[in-house]
C-alpha cells in the first residue's frame, strides 16, 4: 500500500481543508433536501424524499441536531446506515450470470441528506487534486474529454505509423471491491482532514445491507468493503481511490508511453473504473500489468482478464498475455474507436440507428399527435443522438437516415404535410421546436472551441487541437479568426474538419475590438471576417505560402508603417516565381484597402513587439454583449437554426384570403392554455392549411367526390369546410350569440367573424378571460372536424352543436375533477359563461 500512496504528490489546501472540515450548517441540509431526487424509492424507513423536500424547513433543524449527535457520540443508527440491495440487469451479456448484473443501494433519506453534504463539499476540491485524465463526477468534467482523447491518441498512432499497443481494462466489480481502510488512506494522502473522513467513516465503519430476493429481505449483514452504487458520495470516493493507480502508472520510468504534440504524453485515461491504456511495446504492457497487480493488492480491486481487451496498432502480438485480442477496433465507454475509424464510427452510428428505430417503434402504436412525437424526438432521441456526436464526425448517410427516420414517425409514412425546416421553428413563428440534428452539430463542434480556448483543464484532446489548428492556420490560435476553407481542411481527421466548418460559420457572430496594435497585429489578412472586399472575404493561397498571413507580417518591425510593395514582391517569388508583379500588386493593394482605416493609423504611428493571444471574443445574447466563455449550446442552436428556419407556406394563402392580416399574429395564440391535444393538434394543422378537405384528397384519389359530405351542394374546400357550409350557418351564429353573451358584444365588434373563428383573439384583457374564449373557440373548430369526418367517412350528419357542447363539457370537467388549483382563474374568471353551484357542480350557460 505504501507503494501507491507515496505516488500520491498533490494535496488540498489548507482553506479547502478547513472549508471540509467546517461544522455543518443548516442552510447545507436545507440545500441538500432541496437536491433529493423525487420519484424514487424509498429505504428501509419507508419515508421518501417528497416528504423532506415538503416539511424540509421544519425538519432541517432537526436532522442538524441529529447529525450534531452523532458526531459528538461517534454513533450511527443502525436503520440509517441499513441499505436495501437489489441488482439490476446490466443490458449486456447472459441474464443467467450474475456478473451482468449491478446491485444498487436504496438508502433511507436522512443518510442521503448527510451524503449530500459531504458530497457537495468535496466535489469543490476534486478539480484540484484528480489529474484530468480522470473525468468521472468530477464537476466541470465530460465523458466527452475522456473518448475524445482517446480517439485522437490512437489516430496519432496510426497516422504518424508510430505505433503502439491499446489495452482497456475491465476492473472486476469496480465499486464493490473498494478496500475502506484504503479508501481512508488515500483521503489522508490528498490532505482530507480528520473531521471529514471521520464522517465518512462513521456512515461506512457501520454500515450494513439487506438484499430483497424475490420480494423477501434477507437479513443484514455488515459492509466490510466496497462504495454503495446509490449513495450521493459513493462516485467521489470512488474517484478518490482509483486516482492513486494513474499516478503510481505515470511515476514508472519504465512504462514507454506515447508521445502526444506539444510536448504531452498519453499513458492512461480513465471514467471511473473504464480504464485505456496506450503504450509503444509489450515491456511497457507487461510493466502496466505488474503496478495493476500492486494496486489491486493495496486497494483490493481485480483486473478481469476476460472483458480486457488489447489492440497492437503497427505491431504484432507475440502471444504474452491473456487479454482478448481485437484487430481494427474496440469499444470504450459505449463509442467503437480503433485503427479503422470510418468502419468503427459507422458501426457505432448504425447502432444510434437501430436504437432510434426501437424506440420510434415502440411509440408508434401510441396514436400520439405531432407535438407528441416531436416531445419523444427532443427528449427520447436526442440523447441518443448527442452522446454520440459528441465524439464522432457525423458523415451525411448517417444525418440523411436519422432524418428519414424522424419524418417518417412524424407523419406516420404517408408524406410530409409540413416543412421540416417549419417545424424547427419556435412556436410564435409557426413551429414545434423540433430539434435539427445538423444545425445541433454546429452547435455542439462551437462548444468544442470554446472549452478549448477557456476551459482550464489540460485534457488530452487539446493537444492534438492545437496542433490541427496550426496545420491549417500556421498563427496559433489566431487561426480561429479565420473561415476555414473546405479544401484547406482536406488532411484533417474528420471529426476536426466538422469543428473547424462549424466554427468558420459561427464566426461572423463573434465580436471583438481591436483597439490595441498588439491584437491587430495578429489579426489574419485572409479569411477573415473583418477583412473584406466587397462583402467578401480575401483569400489568396500564393501570400499565405510565402508567410504573410497576419497583418503582423506586413508591417515594419522597428518603425511604423507596412512594408513596401518591393519587400512583398521578393517574398512572393521566393515561393512562387512565376506570379507576375502586376498580380502581387493588384493584391497588396487590395489589402491595404480593405484594412479598417482606425488599424492603419495605428499601423502608421506605433511599433510594438508582436505578442501572442487572441482578443476578448464576445458573443450577443438577447441584446447584450457577453464573453465567449459563457457561451452554451442552447445559444449557438439558436443563433444557427435562424439560417435554417423556413416560413409557413400557409402564410401567403392567408394573405390571399384575408385583407390586411398580421399573418405572424396567428401563431402567437397556437398554444391555448390547458386546451386538450386533439383541439390543439387541430389548430396546429388548421393554421398551416394542413386539413385534407374533399378538394384535396380529390387530387389524391380521383373516385373521391370534391362536393361537401354534409351539404351535398358546395365543393368542400378549406372555407366551405369550416365557415361557408350552409350547415354550418346555424352553429356559426349560435357561437357568435355565445360569444356576445359572456364576453361582450364589444369583443367581436367591427372584427372579421371568419378571421375570429379560424385563429381566434390575441387582444389583451384585464377584465375578460380570452384564454377561455380561444378555448371555447378551438373546440369549436375541432367539433366541426369531427362532424365533417363522421359524415365523410361513415355517411352520419349529426348535430355539431351537440358534439361541440360534448367535448368541451368533458375536457372541462375533467380539469376540474383533478383538481388544477388554478381552475377558477382559467375557467370561471372573466366569464360568465362557466360557473361553480355551491354543491360543486358546473354549470355551463349556453
């Protein structure tokens, strides 16, 4: 043990040692309730969560004067420390081997609630002391910066034919054979305190388990080893102690790591107990062997021979060890990665594609509405999406299937009705905020730039981003003030190709001010944003091979003022002697001419030394300037899908119909408070033309009659459908008589009675409920659909004022049957159209 612990060399410091060992206040348990997730079992107590999140002011004394005592007394409750152990099957591997199984720790609330505490404590100072090659629950930290890293060394080691040898070892029941006097141990050698791991100690030294085995509990039974997989602090202390064996690895001389740009290695990489290893030969493979079998020997922890897996990359395996073998890739933390990338991406893509095909399958048979199953593609899929897309170039066959597959659920496989790209749009342009997933990789390769320029944390990754970047740009990371070109990102792994495409068409909406001849100095000349010649960028390739690609290139270095035309003529023709002088001329003048006139008159009256570094780069956020390091995804999404956005095409058929209409105003109210889903996905489809009137479906099928199913005169088209049918005659006035009666004949005074019926009111009112009034209105126009298909589909005329009165009645009575504590307000304010008897009873006054 005293091996690995004196591999240990950082610990915390003293006023985060202090700020650990501080006495726990009742504002911590208050935040800590606050932090229980809700919806989850409850321990051997039976109290769950809800119960302290809802009294969590009144009990928050209380539970400080309990852990008050057992600090002091250095005693525990035994039903506080007793779990309840259940396994949950893996999705991996035979149902019938208990290994593929991963038992969980239902734990009573009050121990959450102290776990929470430390836990939130420590997670402060994990960043200081855990190296970055470990990215599991520290905060800040991505699985992202693990697989990325991964994937960069190993293309490294092919690319440049270095070679090497890839292990990813499985450490057998990780969590569960976590040794505590080790575990203590290591919290000593990273500078924890006493009183800390006194904590700690007092909920493990004592802690005992029962398992529920078919619905019976066995007895308890002490826990002499292992972190509880469901307890808040398990992952911390976790991390805690597998962090000693990277730096036992990193300390041995004779390990042959491989080297990585800038300087860096690359040895280990680790999410939690997922560890990749990646050396030059097999003496460094059998060293690396040798400090796991020290480690284990000290922590307790066991390599499982059988799921770990070795990859020579440029080598031959002479047979020495026991590990399984794969030839081109592996898989790591649920990604392929391996030698051959284009085949193991697109195995892990085609993955993402027959997920996505399950889950939509699964939904399918769910009669959900279009904003239904636009929730399930935001929600459900795009985690599946993300994960990957994260950590892998996504090639077009993969974007062109995921959104075959997409559209097809969306409207059930009989053709498109409206726009995709209508349908990303927000809800106040005419869309649903369906997510686009190309326009969402965009976003998520600039995020990438942005935790490479302010993230602290020197990950793996960023090495290799540096250096792809000076291939490209040749003036560090200034290189990121330029718009790429497709064909000058040509050599680039693919996965960097789509960072640097995305950034390049984020860039115009990045600002800065160069205000100071330093940042001007390295501004690039070409492909530059701020540099331009009739709204185009300037690019020219026979300057950038002679070295002139920064305005610092072509200014003096000793007095002010840019070079002469002579000096940039001769460093042209060193690289290229056949351009004419005429050319190179036409050039720099161009140049000179596009410079911002403020940057020329620094030019021409300072001289500084060139220094390196970019501008403060910022980026607008609903009218306010921010700096870049704040940027999330959710921004760049939105700022990106504006390109994207396509406009309703329905709008220019109401600007036919209607005279002077805000076609923009009758999407603002498409969302009607409470309004059930059918009425809503009614209004949706309504709004954008989309009902299938006789007119159309004629055109469809020609056997289908264009003549109206209720009138039997008319030709159905979308007016008669809704507003012209002489059936209709009737209920529209008995609505307009309604509408007058308990809103006001002022409401609908001097308005186009079609316009209301169709998009109902957006006026604002201060006394008159107009939420109810477009509610009343959409089942209005859904009662008249459904009329319309009863009698176009089994020959039925039946009265729509009596399915109108139906189906408000109903959806009506049941939000008030359940209860909204909002109802009166919604339904019974403003109005005189509903009311509440004083037995509880609505009435509705037609």
């Amino acid at each position: 043990m005293r091996e690995i612990l004196d591999s240990v060399d950082v610990k915390i410091d003293v006023a985060d040692k202090q700020m650990c060992d501080g006495n726990i206040t009742v504002n911590e348990v208050k935040d800590a309730i606050k932090e229980l997730q809700v919806n989850k079992s409850p321990g051997v107590d039976g109290i769950i969560a809800e119960f302290y999140k809802i009294y969590g002011s009144l009990l928050a004394p209380i539970l400080l004067e309990v852990y008050q005592y057992m600090e002091e007394n250095n005693r525990v409750s035994e039903s506080m420390v007793t779990g309840l152990i259940t396994i949950l099957y893996k999705n991996k591997g035979s149902k019938l081997k208990l290994e593929n199984y991963r038992p969980i720790s239902v734990l009573n609330s009050d121990y959450k609630i102290l776990a929470k505490i430390l836990a939130n404590r420590m997670k402060k100072v994990l960043n200081d002391i855990i190296a970055p090659t470990q990215n599991y629950s520290v905060p800040g930290r991505d699985i992202a910066d693990t697989i990325n890293t991964i994937r960069d060394v190993i293309n490294k080691m092919n690319r440049d034919k270095i070679g090497g040898i890839v292990l990813n070892v499985d450490l057998n029941k990780a969590f569960d054979r976590v040794e505590h006097d080790f575990m203590f141990r290591v919290m000593e050698k990273y500078g924890f305190g006493n009183r800390i791991i006194g904590w700690i100690k007092l909920l493990y030294k004592k802690a005992t388990s029962r398992v529920k085995c078919n619905g019976v509990l066995t007895d308890s039974f002490i826990i002499e080893r292992s972190v509880r997989q469901g307890c808040p602090i398990s992952a911390l202390l976790f991390v805690l102690s597998v962090e000693p064996l990277a730096a036992f690895l990193k300390k041995d001389k004779s390990i042959n790591c491989v080297q990585i740009p800038q300087g860096g290695f690359s040895l280990i990489h680790q999410y939690a107990d997922d560890t990749t290893i990646t050396v030059r030969d097999e003496e460094s493979v059998k060293r690396v062997i040798d400090c796991f079998k020290v480690y284990g020997k000290a922590s307790g922890a066991k390599v499982n021979m059988d799921k770990s897996i070795v990859m020579y990359i440029g080598k031959t395996n002479e047979g020495n060890f026991n590990f399984k073998e794969v030839k081109d890739y592996f898989k790591v933390l649920g990604v392929f990665l391996g030698v051959k990338d284009k085949e193991a991406r697109d195995l892990t893509w085609s993955g993402v594609i027959n997920k996505v095909r399950k889950v939509v399958n699964m939904w399918r048979g769910r009669s959900l509405r279009l904003k239904g199953k636009v929730i399930v593609i935001n929600s459900l899929l795009m985690s599946v999406f993300i994960y990957v897309m994260n950590v892998l170039d996504m090639p077009e066959w993969v974007l062109s299937e995921l959104n075959k597959i997409l559209v097809d659920f969306l409207w059930d496989g009989k053709g498109v009705k409206i726009a995709f790209k209508t349908l990303i749009a927000d809800y106040e342009e005419g869309g649903l905020k369906l997510v686009d997933l190309r326009v969402r990789k965009i976003a998520i390769r600039v995020k990438m730039v942005r935790k490479y320029l302010y993230d602290e944390l020197d990950y793996g990754w960023k090495k290799f981003f540096k250096e792809y970047l000076q291939e490209v740009g040749r003036m560090g990371d200034n290189g990121l003030l330029m718009c790429f070109k497709k064909e000058m990102l040509g050599n680039l792994p693919l996965f960097y190709r789509e960072v640097f495409e995305a950034w390049g068409n984020f860039l115009p909406s990045i600002s800065y001010e160069c205000t100071i001849l330093e940042n001007i100095l390295n501004q690039p000349i070409f492909l530059n944003p701020k540099i331009k010649y009739n709204e185009m960028m300037l690019f020219c390739k026979y300057f950038m091979r002679a070295g002139m690609r920064q305005i610092g290139d072509i200014v003096y270095e000793v007095i002010p003022g840019f070079l002469p035309f002579n000096a940039i003529y001769d460093n042209v023709i060193e690289v290229d002697d056949e351009i004419s002088k005429t050319t190179v001329d036409n050039m720099y003048k161009k140049i000179l001419g596009c410079i911002p006139g403020e940057w020329v008159a620094l030019i021409n009256n300072e001289v500084v030394k060139r220094a390196r570094g970019l501008p403060v780069l910022y980026y607008e956020n609903n009218g306010e300037k921010h700096v870049l390091s704040g940027l999330k995804v959710s921004m760049v999404y939105r700022k990106c899908i504006l390109k994207e956005i396509k406009v309703p095409a329905s709008e220019k058929v109401w600007l036919k119909v209607f005279v002077n209409i805000d076609v923009k105003s009758i999407w603002k109210n498409v969302n009607v408070k409470y309004n059930s889903i059918e009425c809503e996905d009614n209004d949706f489809k309504l709004k954008h033309n989309r009902i299938f009137t006789n007119v159309v479906l004629h055109q469809i099928n020609r056997n289908i009659k264009r003549e109206c199913d209720i009138c039997g005169v008319g030709v159905e088209h979308f007016m008669h459908f809704f507003i012209e049918c002489s059936r209709l005659k009737d209920f529209h006035e008995f609505l307009k008589g309604l509408l007058v009666k308990h809103w006001g004949n002022e409401i609908i005074n001097g308005m186009e009675w079609k316009r209301v019926f169709l998009f109902g009111l957006i006026v604002k009112s201060k006394v008159l409920n107009i939420n109810l009034l477009n509610y009343v209105l959409s089942h209005a126009r859904y009662a008249v659909r459904l009329r319309r298909n009863l009698g176009h589909y089994e020959g039925k005329i039946v009265s729509v004022e009596g399915f109108f009165r139906r189906i408000l009645e109903k959806d009506v009575e049941l939000l008030y049957r359940y209860g909204r504590g909002d109802f009166e307000k919604m339904f019974v304010w403003g109005s005189t159209f509903i009311g509440i008897l004083l037995n509880g009873k609505l009435v509705f006054n037609y």
